[in-house]
C-alpha cells in the first residue's frame, strides 16, 4: 500500500493524525517524566501514565480495526483531563505534591504538548461524527 492510498480517505486523514499526534504527546510527557520523578513520585507516576496511556492509544489506533466508539471516547477524555492538569497547573498551580500552589512556567515542549493533545481531540471528534459507525456494533469499518 502506497502513501496515497492510505491517507486517500478523510477517515484515514483524521486516524493517522490522531496517532502520530497521540504519540507525539507520549514522546513529550517520557522526555519530562525522569524530571517529574525526581521531584515528587506522584508528579513522575502522572508522567508515566500519560506516557504509557498516549502511546498505547497511538498503537491501538493504527492496529485495531474495526475501530470502536469506546476507544475514541477515551482519547478524547483522557487527553482533555491531561490538556486540563495542565491548564491548573499554569493558572492556580499544581493541586497536589510538594510543588502544590506553585504555578509552572509554560515552556516550549510542553506548549507543542498541548498542541498534540488538541489535535488527538479535534481528530478523535471528526471520528466520532463519521456516519460510518455501526449501529449494531458501535465500531468503524476497518
């Protein structure tokens, strides 16, 4: 299957960039999770889930077929409770842990982040809207 084919369709546009985006995400919060580690073991235990939760998502999308409403539902949940941590933590400051009160600067990681996690939500909700959806079954077509 060549390039073409398999970004022919605007589904496959929308599912190909919410895994890229989704793992984009993933790579970001590994690179910051040694850091979060070292300052609180909570801090680093929320970077490893949003880790190991943005990747498997990416994985799930580009292998699971038929596609499931419960699966896109979940990535759009869990990167909008991610995408709105992150918000508390730059506006009132972090809710919990030895940094708690403490407003974190916004850098330019975790802005491009944010940016991929919105990205993994917008794509998610075009999904969701495909009239593609079973009604017995729930799922896409693979």
């Amino acid at each position: 299957m060549d390039i073409r084919s398999a970004l022919g369709s605007v589904h496959n546009r929308w599912l190909y960039t919410a895994a890229v985006a989704s793992a984009v995400a993933g790579i970001i919060h590994a690179y910051y999770m040694p850091e979060h580690f070292d300052m609180w073991i909570g801090y680093g235990v929320f970077f490893l889930a949003a880790t190991v939760c943005q990747v498997l998502l990416a994985l799930v999308l580009l292998a699971d077929r038929p596609l499931h409403r419960e699966v896109l539902w979940a990535g759009i949940l869990g990167n909008a409770a991610i995408f709105a941590m992150w918000v508390v933590a730059r506006t009132i400051g972090n809710p919990l842990g030895p940094m708690a009160g403490e407003i974190e600067k916004i850098g330019v990681l975790d802005t491009a982040c944010k940016i991929a996690e919105l990205t993994v939500i917008i794509s998610l909700a075009a999904l969701l809207r495909e009239d593609r959806f079973s009604a017995d079954t729930g799922s896409l077509p693979a």
